[in-house]
C-alpha cells in the first residue's frame, strides 16, 4: 500500500476552495445590493432557511447577523413544514439557501412566502432552479464550483463559498448600520472576547467613589478622604473644579519623613498627571499602567488647555477583577 501525502491532500483542498471563492468574488452584482437594501429595510426578522450541510451554513449566518445588529434566526423545513410557519410574519425577510434549488423540503416555504407576500431572497448556484425562479431577490452563486474531494460530490468548496457569501452579507449589513465595537459588546457579556472590548468607562470608579479633594486642603484631612475612599489615591481639583493633580499613597509615604501636618495637598501632590478618554480599551489602560509603572489612571474629559475634568478613576485591581490581561 501506497503511503498517502496527507499535506500534499490537505494542499490541494485549500486551492480547490480559493479558486472557488475567487469565483465567488466576480459574483457580487446588483442583486446581492439589492437584497442588502431589502434587508436594512426590515421591521421584522431574517429568517434562513436550509436543508442539509447548507442548513449548517445557514445557522452559522443567522447566528453572525443576530451578534451584529439584524434580527434573525434559523428555521428548518422540517420544522416549517409541521406548524412553525406561524413563525414567519409578514413583516420578515425569508433567505432560502439551496446549492441546486430544488430541494423539495424547501417547496413549502417557498409557496409560502409567494402566497402571503413575504420577501424572499432565494441563493443558489443554478441561474434557472425553482428557487431562483420564485424569489424576489434571486442571489445566484458560481456555476459548477468543483467539490474537493476527488470525484467532486462533497459539499465542501460549494457550502465554503456559501459561508464566506453570509460573512459578506452580514459585514455589509453592520458596516451599513454603523455597529461597532461597543454595540457589539453588548451582544456578548461573556468569554474572552467580552473582556477585549471592555473599556474604561466599564470598569472606573464614578461619582461619589470617585477620591476628589481641593488642592488647598491640609494634607492631615486628606489623607482621612483617601483612607475613607480606599482607593490609594487622590484626585485634585482646583478653584474651578479642573484637575489640578494626583496624590498617590506612595507621595504620602515619601513625604513623611518631613513634618507635613502643616502643609497643604498641593504642595506634595504630582502636577500633571497622566488621564485617559473614557472610551479607551482597558487593555489599553491596563498597557499603559503596566508601561508607566502606575496603579491608577485618571478618567477624564477635555474642555480646553488646562481645562480638564475629571469623571472616574481606573484602578488596576478592577483590572485584575475583570480579567484583564
């Protein structure tokens, strides 16, 4: 027996799929824009509908437009078929994805939606299916995609191409809906990826935890508020409430070996101090700390030169809390 090149295999999948996702690139006409516009219209939900390795596919795309702002989810023919066409209203998208268009558990579905006037935008690869004939917007894939394995009838470059044309469909929609980063967070509150998009603003001490002090305070009744904040640290305000600077613990400790009961917390305190826009990333901060050699950086918003207010203190240990790395 012949030993088999594995690699070698592996190799000439890879280039069978990315000839046919280059296929795919030439694809993209009016009617893909058109669907994307029916779709950003939409008072209801996408619903994607699929049998077979393209029912995986379909998942896949509901689950990533539902993370990124368009309400959708995934029906099974089967499930349509036995009751849950109630599901579907008349105000929703239906998006039926079929390699050949002729898949009968789709029929139903498609009868459907041309009975009671729903939108539905039909995707496969053959220019004449049933499918393509009875959608209003008909999105048709490359012809004769060549499968990868060696007789050419596993799903595998054709359910490839379909996934990359949802990832498509879906960037489209959130760049078109101006969602980012922090939409995005909302939609997930767990798992690393949470813990990436946190920003300052997530974690910083607000309001009244926040350790403000006139810098014409004695230095004795400061160091009270910073032992009643627990915070190790202090933010100073001048006459007009702008940020004047920051008493760290460590600035204490240095100063005890004078007598400092008499002075004021503007005499020891650090001028200057380092702040950060709320919206900045905490693994931004937590950076900037670890570069600095800091434990606390000031919250703050910027009105003019010498004109900065402070709104929160962040402080490492949130940081370590979070999760943060």
């Amino acid at each position: 027996m012949n030993k088999l090149n594995f690699n070698k295999i592996s190799k000439q999948v890879i280039s069978i799929e990315i000839k046919a996702l280059q296929k795919l690139k030439k694809s993209f006409n009016k009617s893909f824009t058109k669907a994307v516009e029916c779709i950003l219209k939409c008072k209801g939900h996408l619903i994607i509908s699929a049998v077979g390795k393209s029912a995986r596919v379909g998942e896949k795309i509901s689950e990533t437009l539902s993370s990124t702002g368009t309400k959708s989810f995934f029906l099974s023919p089967e499930s349509a078929n036995h009751g849950s066409l109630g599901s579907i209203g008349s105000s929703d998208i239906l998006l039926i994805i079929s390699n050949s268009g002729e898949t009968q558990e789709l029929f139903p579905l498609i009868k459907f939606a041309n009975r009671n006037g729903i939108k539905l935008i039909g995707v496969s690869s053959k220019k004449n299916s049933l499918l393509l004939k009875n959608c209003d917007y008909p999105i048709c894939l490359p012809e004769n995609i060549k499968e990868a394995d060696e007789n050419s009838i596993i799903p595998t470059a054709s359910t490839t191409s379909q996934m990359a044309w949802g990832d498509s469909l879906a960037i489209s929609l959130m760049t078109a809906k101006k969602f980012g980063t922090s939409n995005f967070r909302n939609y997930h509150p767990m798992g690393t990826l949470f813990k990436k998009l946190v920003t300052v603003e997530d974690l910083m001490y607000k309001k009244n935890d926040i350790p403000l002090i006139s810098e014409n305070t004695k230095v004795s009744d400061a160091l009270n508020i910073m032992s009643k904040k627990k915070l190790g640290s202090l933010i100073v305000l001048n006459k007009k409430k702008y940020l004047s600077g920051f008493v760290s613990d460590g600035d204490v400790r240095r100063e005890r070996k004078k007598d400092i009961s008499n002075l004021k917390i503007k005499d020891i305190m650090s001028k200057n101090p380092l702040t950060i826009q709320k919206d900045i990333l905490a693994v931004k901060a937590l950076e900037i700390m670890n570069k600095k050699k800091i434990t606390s950086l000031i919250a703050s918003k910027t009105f003019a030169k010498n004109k900065v207010k402070p709104i929160g203190l962040l402080h490492i240990h949130k940081l370590i809390q979070a999760g943060i790395k």
